[in-house]
C-alpha cells in the first residue's frame, strides 16, 4: 500500500468529579409523574426498581466550584501531558458538550464565549492558528468531534487537535423526576495526530444518522413535574425513557454494522465495544442485537468495558472517560494492545447516532 495520513490518539485525559451519589441519597426526594401526580411507590421502590434497569448504583456530580469548562479544561491538560506535545502545537481544540456552564444558583445556559475558546484561555494557548469551537451534538458529540477531527487531519489541514466531551447534567435535571437519577457529570479528552503509514491504523471509518423527523422529540427540554415548583426562567433535562430505548435497539446496531460493513470487518474481530454509558441493560441489549445481525452466537467476553454502575450517564464524557481509564490501567480487567480493533459508538439527543472504528 502507499503511504497514507491517519488519525491515532497520542494522549488521553478525564476529570471524576469527587462527589460519590449513591442511590440511598434519593430516598429523601419526592418524585412526580409526568402530569403532575406524585408516584404511588416508596422511594426504596423507585430506587431499587431503576438499578435493576439501568444497573446504575452511584454517579458522580461536580463541586459548587467547578463548572462544564472547568473540567473539560482538567480533562485537556492530563491529555497534553500524556501525548507529550507542546499545547501551542495544536491546531484545534473542540469541545462537545450540551449545556454550556451552568452554576449552582444559575441554570441558565451560558455558551459565550464558546467552551473551546475558555479551554484555550484557561490552557493559555497564545497561538492564534490554534482554532476553538463547540459541537452540541447530544450524547454522540465527542465521538461525533473525532470524526469532525478525523476530517481535518485527512484533509492536510490539521495534524495535532484536542477533542473534549464534558458535561455537568447534575444542574440541568429535574429532581422530581426520577429520570434525574440517571444523569452525571464528568470530562474526558484526547489528542488526535496524524501519522503517515502504509497499513491501515487509528481511525478506519465511520458512520453518523441523524432521526430527527420521528424522534427528534425523545430527549427535551421541559418544566418540572412539580408543577407548584415551575418558574419562568428553569428547564429541565427530560427523556421519553420508553421510546427511547426502543429507538437506541432498533437503530444502533444497525448503523454500527453499516460502519463495520464499510470497512470490511467482523464484530467477532473486534476487541472492544466503547459504547455511550446511558443505560447498563440497553447496552447489553445493542451488543446482543448487534451480534445477531452477523448470525454470531458467542460474543467476546470482557468486549464491552462498562462504568455507568458507579459513574452513571454523563453524555459525552462517558466514552472518552472510559478510553482514559483503560489505557491508563484504571479499569480492571480490560486493556487495549496494539492491533486490536475497537469500535466507539453513542446515541442521544436528535436523535442522533456516531460510530468510528479504531486500529490502536
């Protein structure tokens, strides 16, 4: 083969927030029903009936001091420090994310300047070449962002870009809806660089859909359901959890293996399935459909690292938080070695739906 440009990660990053919530921390919330009714169940009920679906027993919120840049600026300075690169050598910085900075006593969104250009600020980049700008893309964003970045690196037109998904959902759930247990905060980066090679490696195709005429409605932004509680100036964080979930198992696999397909590969050769974090059991669900596209009856066992149990959903942080914590041997059990191939897939707001393949 001839010598051809790629896009390899060279550096990751994340940022946990400190503050553990467990589900017991629940127990003291009034939850309400979509119309206003309180929920006819003890708490103890609810709590225990939403761990056995989504197998999420804590997450973890930022402190009052922190805000969605702030952390995707501790995410992006662990990944320069770990690819070893001088931070004014890059050419972008995109930051996905889907709520702006929120504070504690403020929920209104705040997106100016752009997230990018206060992470730039705050990395203190002078290189005017150094570009920055935000992707709210829903849960896909940061995988949607690396093939934003894949793009630019093949082109010609960039070979060092900072990719960063971070979010804090914590200030944008409702706490009368039980839904809200669901939602987590964190920041996770990467560096992308370009690397000439004559065999395939780093990112070897992707796929993105768009469903917005049927299901651009399933993730919203709504009033609470305490309906004494409602102010003018608050919304809040609201899924269609049913619809949703049958959207995700009809459509994921589906177009996972349209990018497996595009590139020639079998899901019994991956090593790896990064998928978004939003639902322990749907995601068990995607990689059995997956599976059974393929006729394959014995998946890979370990292919599915998963941290939603202790870290819940934190939208776009998910996949790059779970990529740092494996390569630098925080998640038991699971590695990533040279050659194995790996998928990273998401779904959510849009709706919306990412996958890229990954040679390491």
């Amino acid at each position: 083969m001839s010598l051809q440009t790629y896009s390899i990660f060279t550096g990751t990053g994340s940022y946990i927030p400190t503050r553990c919530i467990k589900n017991q921390d629940f127990l003291n919330h009034t939850f309400y029903e979509k119309n206003g009714e309180p929920i006819r169940k003890s708490n103890q009920e609810i709590i225990e009936k939403f761990e056995e679906i989504t197998t999420i027993k804590e997450r973890r919120y930022v402190t009052d001091d922190l805000n969605t840049s702030d952390i995707a600026y501790l995410s992006a300075e662990k990944a320069i420090k770990s690819a070893n690169i001088s931070k004014e050598s890059l050419d972008y910085i995109i930051v996905a994310h889907n709520f702006g900075d929120t504070t504690p006593s403020n929920k209104q969104v705040d997106l100016m300047p752009s997230l990018a250009s206060r992470v730039k600020y705050k990395l203190k980049i002078k290189n005017p070449n150094t570009v920055a700008y935000d992707l709210p893309f829903g849960c896909p964003g940061w995988v949607q962002a690396i093939i934003q970045a894949d793009y630019y690196i093949k082109s010609g037109d960039a070979k060092k870009i900072l990719v960063i998904g971070s979010d804090v959902l914590s200030r944008v759930t409702d706490p009368h809806d039980r839904d809200s247990m669901i939602y987590a905060d964190g920041a996770g980066a990467v560096i992308l660089e370009a690397k000439e090679s004559t065999t395939p490696v780093g990112i070897l195709g992707h796929k993105t859909r768009s469903d917005t005429y049927f299901h651009s409605q399933l993730l919203v932004m709504g009033d609470s359901y305490k309906k004494d509680d409602l102010t003018e100036n608050e919304l809040y964080l609201k899924m269609n959890g049913r619809r949703l979930y049958q959207y995700a198992l009809e459509t994921v696999p589906q177009s996972v293996k349209e990018c497996l397909d595009k590139i020639g590969i079998n899901p019994k050769d991956i090593k790896k399935l990064l998928i978004h974090q939003a639902n322990g059991k749907m995601d068990d669900a995607i990689l059995q459909r997956l599976f059974d596209l393929y006729g394959e009856k014995n998946i890979p066992k370990d292919i599915m690292p998963m941290t939603i149990s202790t870290l819940g959903n934190s939208s776009v942080a998910t996949i790059p938080t779970l990529l740092d914590l494996i390569l630098k041997g925080e998640l038991p059990k699971h590695s990533i070695n040279k050659s194995d191939l790996i998928i990273f897939a998401s779904v959510g707001a849009g709706m919306n739906i990412s996958t890229f393949i990954y040679k390491s």
